[in-house]
C-alpha cells in the first residue's frame, strides 16, 4: 500500500466517523425529515402555491426569532405538499385544501403516523379579469359555465361585455392539477365536473396574475394576496340576480364572499420539538400579524388551535 491509498483510507474513515457522529448527535426538527445543518435545525416545508409567500414571510420573519433554525420553503402545489409529507419527505405541507381521505390513508400506510391539520388562515379565491374589462361581478354559476367542461359561456359578450379593441373571445387561465386552488375551484364552483380543456394552465397563482394583467381577453383565479394594480377582482354572487360581493379580509372572515377557503399546515401526527414550535409561533399573534400583512385573513385568538 503506497503513501497515496494510506492517506485515502485514512481520510475516508475520519469523513465515515464525522458523519456518524453528526447523524446521532445532530440537532433534529422533531419530524422525520427535519435534519441538522451544522449548529441549525432545518424544517422541511413544501407544498401550495397560494401558500409560497406568506409561508416564506414567516420563515424570514422566524429566523430572525430564532437564528438557529432555517426554514426551508418551497411550492410546487398542495397536492405535491401532502405526497411529500405521505412519503415523510417533509416537515410541514401547506395546502389550500383539506386532504382527501385516500391521502389520509396513504400518509397512515407509509409512515405509522395520521396527518395533524392546522388551520393557519383564510382566504378568498379572487377571479381576475383585466384591469381594462367592464365586467365588475359575475355569479358562481357563470365561472362554472366559463371552466367546466362543455359550459357554454366561452365569448365576452355571452356575459353582456365588449371589450375595448373588440376581443371577444375569452382566454381562461388556470392552474394545474397538482394545485390545491385548482381542486377547490372545481370542487365549491364546478361541483366536481372536468374542467373544459384549452386553458392555460400555470404552475403559480403570480403567474395567474401576470398573464391576466398582460392579457386583454383573459380570466383567471387565485387567492386574492396576490392582486396586483394590473388586474381587477370581480364581485362574485351565488346566483344570477342575487348582489356581488367584493373579495375582503372582512367578506372572506365573515363568510360572506361566496368562495372562501380556509390555509391549512400538515405534519405526520403531533409535532415535536421546533416544528411544533415554529407551529406555534405562526399561531400566535406575531405569526398572525404577518397573515394579514400577507393580503389573508388572520385566525381570531380563540379559534387557534394549537
């Protein structure tokens, strides 16, 4: 054996010993994926696109009260979140919509361990149109027959409007079907029907509102954090006939905007340790406070369940 493999070998067992010390003794998040970064604790938290920004306003704002920990943010949809979570991947899944059973189910087979839901806010789901559009409220029944497949509203004017340049078709902008805001949509508006195929289907609520600011015949949903000065949120009535109500932190907390939705946390069973932690920062009043700067709706201090 040369000099070369002897330093090799030696150099591997100390690295193989390194690593087995930090694997016993690192400090853990609490969950199966939480894992040590040097002194850090790093929770693992994936999951709704609607989701990303406030999820990511809180892990700014938690770092700074406790510096030892790193959240890690990322989207992808709920449906992504809750499979990550099933498969112990994660820490946390955020999503926009409950679990379905099956995922219940598949969580408990994979793991030994029944998801925990933590309602962490509200939102309304806006529909946007652009800026420029006359149309100012639309009913339940109309955003189904734009979406669902075989609806028969597919033209402005089908709804009484004529855009400016004279567009007439409508140009509908959607999400893909990994997203929680997708399943809601098709759930609470088109009642569980197909949506109609021939949108355009994005991967984040951001993207929804860029196109549709940039896109004179466009409509498209997503929660209404994300509005921007380029697009305009519609009124939205249960039925035809029946007065719109305005997407608002107060219609969407008292239940008078017509599509609202509760934001939920996942973990596998009771969370341990930070993540039970971090949980219970995000309900409590500073945690809250950064839901409502976020463009959401804050839980009110005796419905947080902790």
């Amino acid at each position: 054996m040369n000099r070369e493999t002897k330093f090799f070998l030696a150099s591997a067992a100390a690295c193989l010993l390194l690593a087995t010390a930090a694997g016993c003794g690192g400090n853990k998040s609490g969950d199966a994926a939480g894992k040590a970064a040097g002194a850090r604790t790093v929770i693992q938290n994936k999951g709704s696109d609607t989701m990303v920004n406030i999820a990511q306003a809180w892990a700014e704002a938690y770092k700074k009260a406790e510096p030892a920990v790193e959240i890690e943010v990322s989207g992808g949809g709920s449906g992504v979140g809750i499979a990550a979570l099933s498969k112990g991947a994660v820490d946390i899944a955020n999503s926009s919509r409950n679990m379905k059973a099956k995922e219940v189910e598949d969580a408990k087979k994979n793991t030994g361990k029944e998801p925990r839901e933590f309602i962490v806010g509200y939102d309304a789901l806006a529909i946007f149109v652009h800026k420029d559009n006359p149309l100012n409220e639309i009913s339940m029944e109309q955003i189904a027959r734009i979406y669902e497949e075989g609806g028969d509203i597919t033209k402005w004017s089908d709804l009484g409007v004529k855009l400016p340049g004279g567009q007439d078709e409508i140009v509908r902008v959607s999400r893909q079907s990994s997203s929680g805001t997708y399943e809601f949509l098709r759930e609470h508006v088109l009642k569980n029907k197909d949506f109609r195929l021939g949108s355009r289907d994005l991967n984040g609520s951001k993207e929804v509102v860029e196109l549709v600011a940039n896109t004179a015949g466009a409509i498209g949903y997503s929660g209404m954090g994300y509005a921007t000065p380029g697009v305009k949120m519609l009124r939205v009535s249960e039925k035809a006939g029946a007065p719109g109500v305005a997407p608002t932190l107060e219609s969407a907390k008292n239940k008078t905007y017509p599509i609202s939705r509760s934001l939920q946390m996942y973990t596998l069973g009771e969370p341990q340790g930070a993540v039970k932690k971090y949980i219970d920062w995000i309900l409590s009043d500073a945690g809250q406070a950064i839901v409502e700067q976020s463009g959401y709706v804050s839980i009110p201090a005796n419905m947080r369940t902790k």
